[in-house]
C-alpha cells in the first residue's frame, strides 16, 4: 500500500465516521508495512487536490468571534460544549492525515508519528460523538462551529517546521491547558463521562505535542536554527494566536517543552 497516497484519500473522505474507521485502519496497516520491512513512499510530492479536506455539510463554520458561548450547566448547553470537544478532534484526524501526506522527505517515523496521532484523535472523536448521541440526544452538525485548527494548517502547507511549531505545540498544546478548568466544570454539572473521555483525551494530547515539539527541533537542526529564538519569529509571520494563562505547566513539561520555555511562559 502506498501509505502517503491512502493518507490523502482518507483526508478527503467527508464522513466523519468513515474517516475516523480509515484512520485508525491505516495507522495499523503503515505499522505492519514498516515492521515487515518494506518501505514507506517518503519521497512522493503529490499535487494538492482543492477539496481538503473532506468534511460532512454540517456542521456550518463561523469565525470563532461568532459561535455563542457554551455553558455546561444546561443539558443544550452541554451538547454544545461535547460538540465543539468533538468537532476538534475532527480537525485533529485532518491535521495529522494531512502532515501525513503533504511533508514528503521526512524520516519514516514522522509519517507513523502523525498517522498515530490520527488514529488516536479518531478514538477521541468516536468517544465524544458516541456520548454526544447516547447522553445529550444530538450528533455531529448539529451545531455550528469554527475552523481555527484547519486555518492555521492551511498557512503553514508550505513549511513543515512551521506546521510542527505552530499546530500541535502552539493550538494543540493550548488544549492541555484548557482541559482541567473544563473538566472541573463538567463535573460540577454531573458529567463524569465526559470528565472520563477528557481523561484520555489529555492523556494522548501530551503524546501529540511532544510529537509536534521533536520535529520541530528536529527540523532547526536540519536547517541550523534555534528554535527558542525562532518561535516568536514564526508567531509573528503565521499570525498565530498568542500564549494565555492560566498554563498546565505538569502537562507542557510531560510534552517536551523546554525549562526555557516553561520560564518564558512563567514570566
């Protein structure tokens, strides 16, 4: 199987549990191709096709400024909250099929790197939407939602050092911060299931983003660039979103962020 290619098919595929079966079926076919020892096509460019990515007609995507705000604390409320959970995680199977097959002439672990992540962010989204169903009586597209992770993947399809700096250790890495302050809230709102999905989503969010912080600093050794100095370097130029408090310090470190980093932002 050419894995690259399978990764851009499954990137185009619209529906999402379609898409998240696929992820999962490749990320284990890509494992059982290098353990046999046959070779993985790193070196193919493909030509980008213009419908990335594929993604079901709901739900409808607003700014960010434009999609209301989600109080757990009502049952509808809830179902908005685990909708727009599950809606990242969507983006999230796109975010690592597409590093999967767009950055050719990496070394083969990136590619099983972020067709692992893919696999797992199917699991999340399988998790939540199954809950979304089962608990809160609404599925995917039932609310609208916005489209800040696939936007900054579209900025930086040229760079694969601005993809790893900016997407999973700068947008991802804003979800290990985010995550306890919602999980308190969802449990004063009785919510222990989603508490518990929270729990692995976290758990495998601090394995993304120290994938994203190794290939970042891989690709400045490459290139003979400090990735300290050259980080807000790459905010300014992507016009990434900036750092805010309150950090998950215990997390980041778990990541791979640096003592330097970690000062940085404690300052």
């Amino acid at each position: 199987m050419e894995i690259r290619r399978r990764a851009l098919e499954v990137l185009r595929i619209p529906d999402p549990a379609l898409k998240a079966a696929a992820a999962r079926e490749l990320y284990q076919a890509a494992l059982a191709q290098v353990q046999q020892g046959l070779a993985l096509d790193t070196d193919t460019v493909f030509t980008t096709p213009a419908d990335l990515p594929g993604r079901p007609v709901r739900p409808r995507l607003l700014s960010a400024l434009q999609v209301p705000h989600r109080s757990p604390f009502t049952r509808e409320g809830r179902a908005a909250l685990i909708h727009a959970i599950a809606h990242i995680e969507f983006n999230a199977i796109n975010l690592g099929l597409d590093a999967a097959w767009r950055f050719a002439g990496m070394p083969v672990q990136f590619y099983l790197d972020w067709l692992q992540v893919a696999a797992e962010e199917a699991l999340h989204f399988n998790l939540l939407h199954e809950h979304l169903q089962q608990t809160l009586g609404h599925t995917y597209g039932d609310f609208d939602a916005h489209d800040g992770l696939w936007t900054m993947a579209e900025k930086t399809a040229a760079d694969v050092l601005a993809r790893m700096a900016l997407v999973p250790r700068t947008l991802e890495a804003r979800g290990l911060d985010a995550t306890p302050p919602l999980q308190a809230k969802l449990a004063r709102a009785g919510d222990q299931r989603a508490v518990d999905i929270l729990d692995i989503i976290l758990r495998d969010e601090i394995g993304h983003v120290q994938i994203g912080n190794h290939w970042y600093r891989h690709c400045c050794r490459e290139r003979g660039l400090d990735p300290i100095a050259l980080y807000p370097e790459l905010v300014a130029r992507y016009e990434a979103p900036r750092l805010r408090p309150p950090f998950n310090f215990d997390a980041r470190e778990a990541a791979g962020f640096s003592a330097e980093e970690l000062a940085y932002l404690r300052s």
